[in-house]
C-alpha cells in the first residue's frame, strides 16, 4: 500500500477514536472520555496526590420537555445546555455528556467542599436561564453532584458512584440542589435505602394503614366527610410520616402500589360511615402523570362497591404542571365518573389562577400556612379572604385546613370560608376511632347506632 493509503487509514483510526470517544449529539466527549481524563488526572498526581473534583449535572424535569415539545425541542436544548457548560467551564475542565439529560465536567483545580460548591453554583446559575426554541422559551434547572479524589474514590468507578450518590441526593431534595460528596451523606443514603426496604416490606404485609381527620362545614361544625391520612408505624424506624414516605414511593417507583392499598382500605372504612360523608383521598403528583391512574382507581371502586359520587381527590399544583395534558384527561375520566377533585395545599405551590379555570376544580384548600397565621397576620387573613371570594365567584368550595383553635374557626367563618379541617375539629385517627368520632358527632349516625345496640 502506497504512503496515500497508509494516510487515509490513520485518519480513519483517528476518526474512528473520535467517534468512539465523543457524544453525536452535542459533540462533547462520552463516558469514555470522561474515564480517560480521570484516570490521567489521577496518574499524573500519582506522586503527589493532589485533589480533583468530578461533578454530575442533571436537568430537571427534562423528560415532560421531550413528551410535551417533541424530541427534536429536546435535543436542541441539551445542545444549548452543552454550550452552556462549555462556556462557563473553568480553564482545564473536560466537559462530557453521558445519556439523556447527563453531564459531567471535570474540574482540575477543585480541591475541596467550599470549591466545588462555588463551581456547582455558577453552573447552575448558567443553565436556569431560559432556552430558546424558536417560538417559546422554557426554564429548566439542574440537580449536581460532586466527588472530590481521592477521599470519595480512588479509581474512577469509586468517584463515579460517589457523585452519583451526591447527585441522588440533590434530586432527593428536590430542584436545583447541590450535593458534595462525604462519608455523613453516604450514610444519610444509606439510611433512606434501609427506610426504602422497610417500607417496600409494610406494603407487601400490608402494615401502612390509613387514618381519617373530619372535615367540617363551618356554619354548625357538621362533619361532612373526611379526608384519609397515610400512616406507617415501623417497627425498628417507629413512627415515619407519609410526608417523608409517599415522596420516597414516588421517587423509587411503587407509589402506584401504595397509593392503591391505601385506597382500597379507605373506601372499605368508608363503606360503614352515613352515606351523606364523602372521603377524600390524597393522590400523588406521579400519579397524574401515569394514564392508568383512572382506570385502577375506578377499578378499586368498583371492586370495594364505593360510590365514586362520594369519592373527592385532592391532587396539587405541581402534578397538574409537569405533564399538563396527560393531567388534564386523567381528571376529565375521573370527573366522567362522578369523582370530585380538590386542589390541595393552595397557595404554596406556584399558584396560577389561570389553572383554576383551566383544570374545573370543585374544591380549593387553603394551605396550613395561611391559616395558622390568620389571628396574627393581617397580610394572612387578605389573603384567605381573596381565596375566599374568588372561589365563590368561580362556584368552587373551599375548605381551610390546619384549623387549630376556636379564634381561628371563627375567624374563618366570618371570612366566608365554607368548610374547614384541623385538630380544633379532629385529628386524623384509625377506622374505629373515627366510627366512635361518628356517634358523637354525627346526629342520623348515632341514632342508627344507638337503635341497633
Ligand atoms: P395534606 O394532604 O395537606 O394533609 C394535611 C396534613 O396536615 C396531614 O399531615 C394532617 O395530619 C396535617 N394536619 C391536619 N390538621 C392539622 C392541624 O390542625 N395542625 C397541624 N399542625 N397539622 C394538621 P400528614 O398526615 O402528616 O400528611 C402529610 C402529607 O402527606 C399530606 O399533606 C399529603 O400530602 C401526604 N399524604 C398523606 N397521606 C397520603 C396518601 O395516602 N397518599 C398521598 N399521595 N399522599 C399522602
Ligand atoms: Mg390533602
Ligand atoms: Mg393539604
């Protein structure tokens, strides 16, 4: 072969590396490339074992972007999001993507905790601004996770797994966090995969349990319904609350399961209460993302002989956000059925009024936050009574919760607010408190009660 040939082929050799090391969408380097610098930067400090920091960037909420806007949208935004990262990368750093919504940077001259954190911020900062795709623009933040050689790994596996465990954490925690690696955080990990199988084991014994809290109508504190309350009772953890374990059912997949569970058992309890109460039932953000939430709800209904007509649903505004448009038939089936939803939690979450109309809510509640602090806070109470009259101008029910004392129901009743829930009335109990509650507090119920005794 000719010094042509032999030419032609090295370059093809060189290409062949190239392609093999670099990302075909963003042309940054892949894994692979991410595994040579680490390995070089380690054998370079071999002598003197300086520090360096490998990062994790992950988008957040990136998927509803490929479902909602198409894929094409999303390729041109992790393109824009590599420009990005180069541009702000510090001198020396290698920037790589790995699948889907995945970077990593490598950072030279990071040496320790307060560093990295510096880093993370600015390049956090740089991927919140918006994305321009032409005709809209679209926010999204990022989640990192940092690992600092040698102390969260010696070999590059090691360090990988360390800022894929700081990285969990950040998303754990929600938007835009930043974790830097360290023995406590690994623990902390450690502790959430134990709370993970102890709480996949309480779902197969059927351990979680559900409890009820009145809610009441405000004019004569009648109760009319009530709303059912996860409970989970360990017995190595004890006490967990569902705000830290219906997240955690979420984040690893079998909320489904364990929302399920929990439904079948309360529309059971139900089954013994006066037919006039309703009971609503709290349904995770995941679930208004996954089309099969109607039909096993209305499966578990049908198969419990619960009327959906005394069923409400209390979803919150961060569900009906993220995937808008499967949301919106998920509730147009359950409506279809004669379901009732609630929006949840109101007025913490990033409240649009515009979704109130959009979504055909039946029942707003006031959030906790604003009610504890109504007897106090002028601010609180103009709040509440705004909710309060633009309810009734959109014929929607309101219930405020978290009612704690006498001065804050009255204070509500003045206000116009139609229902309210909190301890003042009744804490969340188990089915057989809550039947006793009933014969005290439920006039027909108790005559039905004491007539059969
Ligand atoms: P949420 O749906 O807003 O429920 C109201 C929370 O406020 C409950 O906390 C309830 O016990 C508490 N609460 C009620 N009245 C008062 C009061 O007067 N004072 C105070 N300080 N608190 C009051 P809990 O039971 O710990 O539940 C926390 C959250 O966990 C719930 O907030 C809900 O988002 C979620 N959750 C609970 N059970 C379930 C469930 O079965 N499925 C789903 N997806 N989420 C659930
Ligand atoms: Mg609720
Ligand atoms: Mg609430």
């Amino acid at each position: 072969m000719g010094p042509a040939g032999s030419a032609n082929e090295q370059f093809n050799q060189n290409e062949l590396h190239a392609m093999a090391y670099t990302d075909h969408l963003t042309g940054l380097g892949n894994r692979h490339r991410l595994r040579d610098k680490a390995r070089q930067l380690a054998a370079d400090r071999a002598a003197d074992p300086a520090p360096f920091t490998v990062g994790i960037v992950n988008l957040d909420g990136f998927k509803p972007i490929n479902d909602l806007f198409g894929q094409a949208a999303g390729d041109e935004i992790l393109c824009q999001v590599a420009h990005r990262l180069k541009a702000c990368a510090p001198d020396g750093a290698t920037v790589t993507r790995h699948d889907g919504d995945e970077f990593a940077i490598i950072l030279p001259l990071v040496f320790e905790r307060a560093g990295a954190e510096r880093a993370g911020q600015m390049i956090k900062d740089v991927l919140s601004a918006p994305y321009d795709l032409g005709d809209r623009n679209v926010r999204l933040s990022a989640s990192l996770g940092f690992a600092i050689y040698p102390f969260a790994g010696n070999d590059f596996e090691e360090l990988m797994k360390s800022a894929e465990t700081a990285l969990y954490r950040s998303k754990r925690r929600g938007r835009g966090q930043i974790t830097v690696y360290s023995r406590e955080i690994a623990q902390e990990m450690k502790r959430a995969t134990q709370l993970e199988q102890a709480l996949r084991n309480a779902i197969i014994n059927d351990t979680v349990d559900v409890h009820f809290q009145p809610i009441v109508r405000l004019r004569d504190n009648r109760v009319v319904g009530f709303e059912a309350l996860a409970r989970w009772i360990d017995p190595d953890l004890g006490f967990v609350s569902p705000a830290v374990f219906v997240p955690l059912a979420e984040e690893r997949g079998f909320i489904d399961t364990l929302s399920e569970t929990l439904l079948r058992k309360a529309a059971e309890a139900t089954l013994a209460w006066p037919r006039d109460l309703f009971l609503s039932f709290n349904l995770s953000s995941c679930q208004l993302m996954d089309p099969r939430t109607s039909f096993s709800t209305l499966a578990i209904l049908n198969s419990v002989g619960f009327d959906p007509r005394r069923l409400e649903l209390e979803i919150t505004e961060t569900a009906v956000m993220t995937s808008a448009d499967t949301a919106r038939r998920i509730i147009k089936d359950l409506k279809d059925a004669g379901i009732r939803i609630s929006l949840d939690d109101f007025g913490t979450g990033q409240s649009s009024l515009g979704r109130l109309r959009e979504f055909t809510f039946d029942k707003v509640k006031i959030d906790r936050a604003f009610v504890s602090a109504i007897t106090t806070d002028r601010t609180s109470e103009h709040i509440i009574k705004a909710i309060v009259t633009m309810c009734e101008g959109l014929d929607l029910e309101v219930v405020a919760e978290g009612i704690e004392t006498e001065a804050e129901a009255d204070k509500l009743r003045a206000l116009g607010c139609g229902m309210g829930q909190g301890y003042f009335f009744g804490k969340p109990v188990d089915t057989a408190a809550t039947l006793r509650y009933l014969s005290e507090h439920h006039h027909e119920f108790a005559l039905v009660e004491r007539a059969s005794a």
